[in-house]
C-alpha cells in the first residue's frame, strides 16, 4: 500500500528539505534515464536544488537495499531505464512548480512502504525506510503549515509568499483547486 504527502514548497522549502535528506545519503534518480546515467547526491548545501531541471524524481536510499532498474523495450524511449518502485528503498518525488498563470502547483512525495501479494516471492522493505518518511512526516507536522481545504502541507517560505507576495496555490490537474494557508 503506497504513502504520499502533498505538499507546496518554494526552492528555498526545498533547500531545508533536501538538507533533513542528506544525511541518508539520498540520491536523486529522474523518471527515465539513460544507462551511464550518474545519480544526483543530495548534499546538505542544497546547491543542488538550482540543477533540477525535471518535474518528478526518484530519491533512493541505495544505502539500505540496491535500486531495481529494468530497460524500456519498445515505445519512444527504448532503452532508457526505469526504476522498479516496489522492490527498490525510494520515494517517488514529485516538485512544486509554476504554472502560465504564475500560481504554484503543488508536488508530492509517494512510496511503497508496504508490499502486498505474493509475499512468499518479495522481500519486505527496509524499516529504515519507514522511519525516513516518518521523519520527513514529522518534519511536516512540526514545522510546516496545514492548508484549507486540508490535505496538503505548506512549507514555511512558502506559507510568507502566499501571506505577503499573495502567491496562489492550486492543486496539481486539469481542474486543480485552489489552496490556502490555515489560518
């Protein structure tokens, strides 16, 4: 069974985010990639955040397990890689970005924490990994802010652009609402 956060964060929420991350030694995987592809390695000064060119990535911890990859065989992007999301210790990462009208859709982390079916043939993830989303979780509760309607997580630069530079906050889709800061 998958667990996901959403969130709104701006780059400098993202810094303080990738900052609790680096210490796991978390390393950052796009969607599709090429075979001599070498990972992105979050470092605690968050210089990394300017060289993010994509809207989704993978955030392995290669540490606890290795990262399943498996090639793409037909379609437009035959032999690209693709990470196997259930197998491997990652989060599906998906970043806050600007739309045309200026507002700020909001992004997403998802994992598979928990593996249901033929549990007789899969491993079970690490445990490691479920403290690592408890912990960006608990980050969340702790230090961000609730949005209304309630749902998502606003980070706290990100909570000041909406209360002073009125920046609009919409949810990711074709007709995404619109958000707010709690209170």
């Amino acid at each position: 069974m998958a667990s996901k956060l959403d969130f709104f964060m701006v780059p400098e929420d993202e810094k303080a985010f990738f900052r609790l991350l680096a210490r796991h030694d978390v390393t950052l995987y796009p969607d599709l990639f090429p075979p001599d592809w070498k990972p992105l390695v979050v470092d605690p000064d968050a210089a990394l955040v300017a060289a993010l060119d994509q809207g989704s990535y993978y955030l392995a911890f290669e540490r606890l397990a290795p990262v399943v990859v498996h090639p793409i065989k037909r379609g437009p992007d035959k032999g690209m890689l693709k990470i196997e999301e259930v197998p491997s210790p990652v989060f599906h990462y998906e970043r806050c970005q600007l739309n045309e009208a200026g507002e700020l859709e909001g992004g997403r982390i998802w994992a598979e924490l928990i593996q249901t079916g033929a549990t007789n043939e899969l491993k079970g993830k690490p445990r490691a990994l479920n403290s690592i989303f408890e912990e960006v979780h608990q980050l969340f509760r702790k230090s961000w802010r609730r949005s209304d309607p309630k749902g998502c997580w606003i980070g706290p630069k990100c909570g000041d652009a909406v209360k002073r530079a009125g920046l609009k906050l919409r949810q990711p889709g074709h007709k995404g609402r619109l958000y707010q800061v709690w209170r």
